[in-house]
C-alpha cells in the first residue's frame, strides 16, 4: 500500500518573477528572474540540482518544445531535464516531477520551473489555438470564458439561482481577489475594483463580464525540493513540507454521459478526496487555512469552493457573499490576488500558487501576511469543465 | 404510372426586410426603392447549397414510407465545390445507401428542370431524389439583390403513391443570354429585361408550351397552376394571357417573401402548388434558360396525403426578421469586414483525419453500446459508461434526427465567429447521449437551460486559404 507524499519532500527555496505584460521580457528572462530568488533562497549552487520538470503550455507562444529552452536559459549542467505541458495544471506537474524524483530516492535536489509568455500574441485573452486536428472538426470554437460561462449556467440551473444573485456573488469573488492583489507587488492587477463595476462590464461570455475573468499575463515561478534531511544539513529549520499531490483526469464522462449534469468540477472533487487522504485532512473547512484555487474565471472559483468540500453544495453563494474567503474569513481564499491579480501564465501558476503558500508559512507574506496559516491547498484546473485535468497541492509545516 | 412522390422545402429563417436594402442604397439608385416590398430570404453564414440541399431532401424523405433511395440529383448554379461531387455531401449527411447514383447538374437556370425530365424518363425503381438548391451572390445595390432570394426544394420521383402524374415534357434549346456567369465571375451579367422578356419568355416559352399543349390534347384554359420562375414580377401573367392560361392559375414566385431562388425556384413553386393543388388539377412547370423545358403534371388523389415535417408553408412560416443589411453584405463577402486576430488562426482541414470520423461530422453518427445500451456521441473504441467500458461494444446510432434539450449554455463574445456573439453549449439528447456543440439560429434572449433543440448539417468554418469548407451538424432552437 503507497503511504503517499506526506513529509517526504521539503522545499529548499522558491522564486517567482513579476507577473505582468512583461513586453521586454523574454521567457528566457522570465525564468532567470524566477530562478535566481529561488537559488538565492534555497543557498545551494546551480551544480547542485541533479533534475528539473520544466512546464510550459503552449508551445507556439512560448519557448517551443522540449526541454531544451529551460537547460539553455539556466545553463544547467547536463541533468536530466523533462518537459511537462497539461493544460492549466502544467507548473503543478513541473513540481509534482521534481518531488516525486526526490521522494523516489531518485536524486537529492530536483528543480521545477514554469513559464509561460502570453503577451505576444497582439491581442487580448489567451492564444488562439488548435485543440487537436480531430477536435477541431466538431467542437465549438469555444473560449475559455465560453467554456467556463457553462459553468454559471450548469450551476445555476441544478441550484435554482436566480442570475442576479448568483451574478452578485461572482462579482464579489473578483471585487475580494483585487483588494488582496493590492498588496501584493508581484501581481500584475493591482487596484481595487467595485462590485458596481463588475456587474456593469460588459460581458465576455454570458455570464462571464470582464472583470470575471483573470487577467492574461507573461510569468514565471520556481522551487527547488529536496528531502527534509539534506534541508536541515543545509541550514534550514521552520521546514516547509509537501502534504498531498493529486492530479484527476477527465476520462470522457462529464462530456459523453448522462451522470454528469454540469453544475459541478467532477476532476476537483476526486482530486480533493484523494489529496484530503493523502495529508490526513478530516476537516478541510477547520484545516485548510488558505487556498489558492483556479480562479480562472470567478464562477469556477465560487463552484471549486463547493468542490473542495470548503462550502456546502449548493451554498457557495452565500458562503462567498458572507465573507467565508475574504481575507479576513474564515477559509482565506487567493490572499496573494488569485489568477485573478496574477493573470494565468500557464506554466507558471500552479508554481507562483506554491509560492504563496511558502511565503505566508516563513512569515514573509508582507502586508498580506496570514496569521498562522497551518496548510495551504493549491489547486489548478485545466481544459474545460465538461473535460479537464484538475491537480491538487497541499503545502504545510514538516511534521505537523 | 411515373411522377413525383414527394416533396420538401426550405428556406434559410433570416428574412432580410427589402427596405433596409432599399435604404443602404437608394442613395445610388433611387429606383430600388419601387422594388422595397416584402423580405428576401438569405443564407445564414454556415449555409450554402449544400446544407439547404440537406435540409429539403430530409423534409422530402419525411413524407415518404419507403425511404429506400435509388439516386440524388442535385441541381445548382451555386454549388460550394467546383471538383468534389456536391451531392454525395448531400447523400452522406442523410446516410443515403452509398450504393445510390449522384450527380450533380449545374450551368443553366434551367438545370432542375432538365434533370427533373431525364429521372420522370427514366427507369426510375425505387424514389430518385431531385434537389434544386441556389444561393445566388448578387452586387451590392443590385436589382437582384432585392428581387432574389436562398432555397432549396426536393422532389421524389417513383411509380407508387405518385402524388403529380408525369404526362408529358417538351423542350426547346436556344443559346439566348439573358444572362452569363463567367469562370473567373462571381456575380452574374446580364441584359435588359424587356428584351428577354420580348425575346426571350415571350417566344421561347410560348414555341415549347404550345407543341407540348398540343401534343396532349390540351389548351392552355386547363392549366390549374403555371409555373415561370423568374425575377420578373409581371412576366408570369403577361405569359399566362398569350398562352391562354388563366391568369389566376399564376403561380406566385413570391419575390415579396422570398425571392426568387436560382435553379430551386421551379420545383419549389412545383412542391407549393401540389402542396396548394386539388386532385385532378393540371400543372404546367417552365424551367428557363438556354432555352426552355415545359413539363405537364396532372395531381392525383394521393396528393393530399403527402405531409412533408415542414413543406413550403412551412418552410415560409419559419423565418426570423432581419433588418441589418450590412450583415447580409458581411455573410456573403461583399464587405471586407475587420474580424480580428483571432479569426487569423490556420483552418486546414487534414483530409486523412477528416476522412477517419466522417462518419460522425457528415453523418453525425455515434454509438448505442450493446452490452449496456448506453447511447454516446462521439463513438471511441470503450463505451463510456463507468460501469461498463466495453471495447468496441457500439453499434451505428444516428443522432441528426434526434430532437434535444440545452443543458448548459453561453454566447460567447471572445471567440470568432462570423455572427457574434457564438451560442454553443451541452446538448442533451431525447433518447440519451449528449455532446458539446455549437448553436445557430439563435436570437437574443430566446435560449437557456431546457429549450428544445433541432439539429442542422451547417458549414462549421471556412479555410479560406485553400478554398475548402467543412461542415458539421449544429443545433437550433425548435422553430
């Protein structure tokens, strides 16, 4: 029987570039500037990293395939190197390689590193691009925000929601996200919104209005993991430790069969059981102390509430509209500024997630420091509610 | 006994309002304005010859009990593909028998009719189909702009429960150029319409019809319904008047609801006047161009029995006002519209995959498993059920005639589409199995969770750097 993750892996240090239309910066930029406040921070030489998972998502408008671009941008010494692309969750499967590496007695010092340049393309949202030679003969030429607004109307529908409440508490997800984006120096949006003004946007997808959508943003974000042994050889106390790493893949179910109705993430729910297992989370509403979720739209952030067993079903609305996320809630949700401040470069947010997490567990989360925050869930969702991958990060204090 | 066994309509649901026409260009010609009666009916943008021709020949199979096929003319001056047979399209997206003899008949306003004399003098076994289908591109503050009109009507030609006797035909060839279209042309040429009116209708007509009137004993007092499509509002009657045909037995052309649609106008005022005639009545058909065909029906009893799903009253009742010229200019490229960098993106169409699932994007067939019964669209190797996963367990299931209810939805203003916002969303089919897909048809405000969907073989995207199109079934709100 597997024993899990749990304790196995501590990260040794973490960097995370300034998200934003970074028009001067190439990915190659980004991921020095990632690299070197983790390498910084972690105290080791470059030589001493022995593997590294390098996510990056979407080739055509980022660095190209292979693994080649991150071995040549850090000059790494001939390690072995693995690219990974899976959608949104891609810097989640960059860290989930280096861990596993490590917890495999694999080698001692792995690295991930995600990247993602979205701003080339001349035009606002995220790259137009082929879903595949076959898909792209039948499906919608669907959006994200087109794809994420059948979310609202899948919801809506099973719970009965009027659109104007339902609207008003996706409206407050973003107005929350914002004020906490403020705070932070390496979000991308940093400026207070209004729920006047979300609900007067105009709409991207109906529901879906502007300023429900996550801002589009170049980044980069990196850790360097070892075991909890080399980490205190190396100096380090107050050791921050992988809890859970779960990953839930779509297997055509929620597009081709009746038992899924739309109204919910199906990957989520089985990827939170499964990472609540793994960590010994009995409770996630009193143990999760914060979460960074894929806020990619602000629907799928009020409907993975419910999914993480952190809202009742059918309660996320109130739950929102009461506060439960805000940062002064219960269940602070996205207290660095979400997808939503950050943007979403693909291959780095599940990264820059992590980061938070590590910053607000040493205390270094500046103004927007949490009090005592025991374990973080990150979680990232890629593809489309009615097909998707979906993975799961908890991060907390070793040994506790 | 040979003749028509059935018969089917349709006609695009935009109506285009002829003022708004009248107002864009009266600026120019101020004599449009005479002509600003009624509304045309017009292609959306994922129509063409091809998918009307899909939607009138299923209308047409809807009437008939034996659906066994024997052919599938498709007649068209407008056909999308200039080298790659039309009409096995057609054929394919109705999943006729791939056994069945297709052609497609092109190059005269009198095509339909022509095709329409071989197949009644044929040896016609089981029912051939006829589809006359156009989608005519006329100039910007063109007269035929305002005076023409998108359709498509199909007739089925059999020896049982024949619904329009087949009594005679005549036909007489004359090069006349009452108008041309040219290889390299994307818009027809044509000369003054009081000489072809003179010249033409009055003396091509009149030399077939008469021999044909003869020759069965008749006189034109015993037409009940005379057929001349033409664009020519008073030519039919004048004709009628010379040919000693009641004028009342004129049948409208309908320019003030439709328009006159190409090569389809014959047989769809053939399909509305059996839908309107009594048994017994007589029925003089022209087609015109190069020449005339002339072809006498007498209707029979069984006419009345003859329900197509839609027919052309119906097809006439399901329509939805359209009052922006400036996107009918935009569907039928008369205006190089800015569509943004996202319509940019390459639309190549790899033939050997396309080839691979044609069987789902022209057929639109799925799988019903046969150990569990689940019904499921797209049809993989395992059955989808959780509970069964069974490898290559589906049978064919046809999902174009299911009717289906909207599960989720949204009108997506980020994506390109040629008529924004894009309505797509998950289908949920009566009968079982659902699928993700794109939506047409559809007006503001007049879809959610729970309306009632049809489905429509339509033009999914165009590939306008190597001249293809591809095509695939989209839904619509139940008219």
């Amino acid at each position: 029987m597997a024993s899990g993750i749990k304790d196995k892996v501590v990260i040794l240090g973490m960097g995370c570039s300034k998200f934003g239309e970074r028009w001067d910066s190439s990915p190659s930029d980004l991921m020095v500037e990632a690299f070197e406040e983790c390498i910084a921070d972690a105290g080791i030489e470059r030589k001493q990293i022995e593997a590294a998972w390098f996510g990056a998502g979407i080739d055509t408008f980022n660095v190209g395939s292979s693994a080649m671009p991150l071995a040549i941008a850090l000059r790494l010494n001939y390690i072995p190197v693995t690219k990974v692309e899976n959608m949104c969750a891609t810097g989640t499967e960059a860290f989930r390689g280096a861990v596993y590496a490590v917890a495999s007695g694999a080698c001692d010092i792995a690295l991930a590193l995600g990247v993602e340049k979205l701003k080339d393309t001349g035009y606002g949202g995220l790259p137009q691009r082929t879903r595949g030679v076959e898909n792209d003969m039948y499906w919608p030429n669907l959006s994200a925000p087109g794809a994420f607004a059948q979310l609202a109307t899948g919801y809506r529908a099973k719970h009965k929601l009027n659109k104007a409440d339902l609207k008003r508490a996706m409206a407050h997800v973003s107005v929350k996200s914002h004020a906490n984006g403020v705070k932070n120096p390496k979000a991308h949006l940093r400026r207070e919104i209004t729920e006047e003004q979300v609900l007067n946007a105009p709409y991207i997808a109906e529901p879906i209005g502007l300023f429900d959508c996550c801002g589009v943003s170049d980044g980069s974000a990196c850790a360097i993991v070892t075991t909890p042994e080399i980490a205190r050889s190396l100096g380090k106390d107050n050791l921050i430790s992988v809890k859970a790493l779960q990953l839930a893949v779509s297997n055509g179910i929620e597009s081709s069969h009746e038992s899924w109705d739309g109204s919910y993430l199906k990957t989520t729910r089985i990827a939170a059981q499964r990472a609540y297992d793994e960590a010994g989370v009995k409770n996630p509403k009193a143990e999760i102390t914060m979460s960074e979720v894929h806020d990619c739209f602000s629907i799928t952030e009020l409907v993975t509430m419910e999914d993480l067993q952190l809202a009742e079903e059918g309660k996320a609305v109130t739950a929102v509209l009461d506060g439960t996320f805000d940062a002064d809630g219960s269940n602070p949700c996205q207290i660095d500024g979400g997808l939503k401040c950050f943007g979403h470069p693909i291959g780095a947010s599940g990264l820059r997630m992590i980061y938070e997490n590590y910053l607000q567990f040493q205390g270094r989360a500046g103004a927007r420091q949490l009090s005592d925050p025991q374990l973080g869930l990150n979680h990232n969702l890629g593809g489309f509610p009615h097909q998707n991958i979906c993975s799961i990060s908890i991060i907390g204090h070793y040994g506790q | 006994m040979i003749g028509i066994t059935a018969y089917g309509a349709y006609i695009p649901r935009a109506r285009l309002n002829k003022q708004a026409i009248a107002d864009a260009n009266a600026w120019f010609d101020p004599s449009l304005n005479s002509l600003a009666k009624g509304e045309r009916s017009i292609c959306n943008w994922d129509e063409d010859s091809i998918t009307m021709a899909v939607e009138a020949t299923r209308d047409c199979l809807s009437a008939l009990s034996d659906k066994t096929v024997d052919s599938l003319y498709l007649a068209s001056t407008t056909l999308p593909f200039l080298d790659r047979q039309n009409s096995v399209v057609v054929s394919e997206a109705l999943n006729l028998d791939n056994r069945i003899r297709t052609m497609d008949i092109s190059a005269s306003q009198r095509a339909a009719t022509s095709a329409l004399i071989s197949l009644l003098q044929g040896n016609v076994s089981n029912n051939a189909l006829l589809v006359a289908s156009e989608h005519r591109r006329s100039k910007a503050g063109s007269r035929s702009e305002m005076l023409w009109g998108d359709a498509a009507a199909t007739v089925s030609v059999g020896c049982s429960d024949v619904i329009a006797q087949y009594l005679d035909s005549e036909t007489l060839t004359v090069d006349f150029i009452d108008h041309y279209r040219g290889e390299d042309s994307s818009f027809d040429y044509s000369w003054e319409e009081r000489w072809i009116r003179d010249e033409g209708f009055f003396k091509i007509v009149p030399a077939a019809v008469n021999m044909l009137l003869q020759r069965a004993s008749l006189k034109g007092s015993d037409v009940r319904h005379f057929i001349l499509p033409t664009d020519q509002p008073r030519t039919p009657a004048a004709l009628a008047k010379k040919l000693g045909i009641d004028t009342d037995a004129v049948v409208d052309n309908q320019i003030a609801a439709v328009g006159v649609a190409g090569v389809a106008q014959p047989i769809l005022m053939l399909a509305k006047a059996i839908e309107a005639a009594s048994a017994g009545d007589l029925i003089l058909l022209i087609g015109f161009g190069q020449g005339c065909d002339a072809i006498l029906f007498r209707v029979t009893d069984t006419a009345a029995k003859c329900a197509p799903a839609v027919g052309v009253k119906g097809a006439l009742a399901c329509r939805r006002e359209e009052h922006n010229y400036n996107r009918f200019l935009s569907f039928n490229n008369l205006l190089e519209r800015d569509i943004g960098k996202r319509a940019e993106s390459d639309k190549q169409t790899y033939l050997s995959g396309y080839n691979r699932r044609k069987d789902l994007l022209t057929g639109f067939i799925g799988g019903k498993c046969r150990e569990c019964g689940t019904v499921q669209i797209p049809r993989d190797k395992y059955c989808v059920n959780p509970e069964c996963h069974a490898l290559e367990s589906q049978d064919d299931y046809r999902f174009a005639d299911k009717t289906a209810t909207v599960a989720t939805w949204t009108a997506d203003r980020l994506t390109f589409d040629w008529n924004p916002p894009a309505y797509f969303g998950m289908v949920e089919f009566d009968g079982g199995g659902k699928l993700m897909m794109d939506f047409t048809e559809v007006e503001e405000g007049k879809i959610d969770t729970g309306t009632k969907l049809t489905m429509h073989f339509r033009i999914k995207q165009f590939d306008t750097q190597r001249g293809f199109r591809k095509y695939f079934w989209k839904a619509a709100p139940e008219s």
